[in-house]
C-alpha cells in the first residue's frame, strides 16, 4: 500500500446571487432568508479550496498534478460561475437555490467525473470569511 496524501488548490471567485424560494410567498422568504433575498441580489467574494487524497504516483511523485488541477477548476467552475449571477446566468442553479452547501455540491459534481475515481474529493467553499461549507462532510 503507498503513501496516502492530501493535496490542496485554492482559487477564488466573485459572483451575485438570490437565496430565494417560488413556492413562497415574500413575507417568508424574507423570514427566512433576510437579506440574501434581495430581489437585485448580492455578492460574495467566495474562496474555493479544493482537496484531493490519493496515493502518491511513483513515477510523478503527485497524487495530482496541481496545475492540472488548477486548469480543471478554471474550466469547470470559474468560467462558468466567476463574475456571474448564479440565477440568473448558470443553468445549474436555474432551479435549485444557489446556497453556499448547494454550490459546494454542484461544484463537487462537475469537478468529480474529470478525477481518477481512486482519488477522494472534497469541496470547500467560504462564502464568508467566517462562514464555509464542506462536501462531502466528514
């Protein structure tokens, strides 16, 4: 059995969203989301870290090569969701509420098909510098 090792790519993102449920009126989604449910939306400046555990490859020395990894990331997640409105203009969230655990794990699965499956994923997303969500959850 090698070595098993964590490997760590952070990039960032800014993009506007609305937390914001149809199937309620405005007196409840106000209750319930407050101010994320401005109806011309808000921004976060989010941090991504994407974490990778793998054994070590005995001829690379990588468990992935971080720049690949980091072109993976630009390609399936910045270019579609930095300087966007998630509801607006990413079909991913055009019926799911684009919630910091909603994003981690929409982007979880677009990063996940482009990963050896011997390699385990997970998200980090801080919408926040104080507030972050992880998928899947430990």
């Amino acid at each position: 059995m090698g070595k098993r090792v964590a490997v760590y790519r952070k990039e960032h993102f800014n993009a506007a969203h609305r937390l914001y449920n149809p199937a309620w009126d405005n007196a409840t989604n106000d209750k319930v989301f407050g101010k994320c449910n401005n109806p011309h939306y808000h921004g976060h400046n989010y941090d991504l870290i994407v974490k990778l555990t793998g054994e070590i490859d005995d001829t690379t020395g990588f468990v992935m090569d971080l720049k690949e990894l980091s072109e993976l990331i630009n390609a399936q997640v910045l270019e579609k969701f930095d300087h966007r409105n998630l509801n607006e203009d990413c079909m991913e969230f055009k019926h799911l509420n684009p919630t910091a655990e909603n994003i981690a794990v929409v982007i979880f699965e677009l990063l996940r098909p482009h990963i050896a499956q011997a390699i385990d994923l997970q998200v980090r997303l801080y919408e926040t510098e104080r507030n972050f969500v992880e998928y899947p959850a430990n």
